[in-house]
C-alpha cells in the first residue's frame, strides 16, 4: 500500500514508541534535554489523540485511526 507524501511522515512520528527511544537514550545518557523533549513529543501525541486526530488513512488527512475529523460533507 502506497501512502500520500504528508501520510508517510506523519504515522511514524505520532506514534509513542518513536519518542519512546530517544527518551530512553536520554535517560540512559543522562542527557537531561532529550528526554524532555520526548516527554513534550509524547504530550503532543497525546493531546492530538484527546482532540480526535489520528494516525492518518490514505484516502486523506480526515480520515484517521480514531474516525473521521473536519466538517461533514454534504
């Protein structure tokens, strides 16, 4: 299955295992600056799930894992 340019990118980053590894790197380094970015990446993930935004379906940026989003079409 091929996905849309904007698809492509967007799935993988609004997914929480990807923050999950350079948090845990972070710790693991004590680098204290990397895993306080991936705690503001996982929010961010987190906020768009409670808004209703998604992982997104190829047939468009209104279609996503948690149903539709946007203004129904008449």
């Amino acid at each position: 299955m091929r996905l849309p340019g904007g698809t492509r990118c967007s799935n993988p980053q609004t997914r929480k295992p990807t923050p999950m590894a350079p948090m845990t790197f972070g710790f693991a380094t004590a680098a204290p600056l990397i895993p306080s970015i991936a705690m503001i990446w996982l929010a961010h993930i987190g906020f768009d799930r409670a808004l209703g935004y998604g992982l997104k379906y190829q047939a468009g940026f209104g279609f996503t894992h948690l149903g539709r989003i946007g203004k129904a079409q008449v």
